[in-house]
C-alpha cells in the first residue's frame, strides 16, 4: 500500500511539473526581423508574413552562398529583385557579407528593399 501511494504521489508531482514549463514564446509578429546564428554571427532576417512569401525569401545565407558559387553579381541582384525581400542590415551584416565576398552592389540591392 504504502508503495502505490509513492508511485501516485511521484505521478502527481510529475503532472503538477509540466504544467509549470514555460511556454513557447510566440513567433515574431508580422515585419519584424530576427537575429539568426550564421557560423560565428549573428545577422538580421526578416520574419516571413506568410509560408508564401517565405519560400520566396531570398536569405542572407543563399546570398553568400551564391557567391561562394560563383554566381554574377548581376544575376544576384535579378533573384533579389524577383523575391521583392525584405532586409534590415546592420553594420555587424554588412561587415559579415563582405568578408564572406558578398559584392558592394549586391549589398546596396539588399540595402534598398528595407
């Protein structure tokens, strides 16, 4: 007897637990950006308004990853301005760009569709 009232106040105390927990935070509202880690930095993105727009984004990442690839310049800026994104870069996203090669047109492209 005495062990099933252990084992229910041990369930008990689990329950009453994870009622505690702390929430999820909700995700950022609408027009908001977000800091994400890239590699050893932290950079601003824009949270996505819809799973449509989202899949259109055209991130910071793709962006130094295109030109780790070799893409133009030029077609860079035509795949921004196709996504219409939406950027908010700070000197600290500036900086990282460039040291990962990201040319100065590509980043005042990016500079315009705040």
């Amino acid at each position: 007897m005495r062990s099933i009232c252990v084992i229910l106040a041990l369930f008990i105390f689990v329950v009453i637990g994870a009622g505690c927990a702390t929430p999820t935070p909700p995700p950022p509202e609408q027009g908001q950006y977000i800091k994400v880690q890239v590699g050893q930095n932290t950079v601003s993105v824009p949270w996505p308004n819809n799973q449509t727009q989202a899949s259109n984004q055209v991130t910071m990442q793709q962006i130094v990853d295109w030109t780790k690839q070799g893409v133009s310049s030029d077609d860079i800026i035509s795949r921004i301005k196709a996504a219409n994104p939406r950027y908010s870069l700070t000197a600290d996203d500036i900086a990282f760009l460039k040291r990962q090669g990201v040319s100065q047109r590509v980043i005042e492209t990016m500079q315009a569709y705040k």
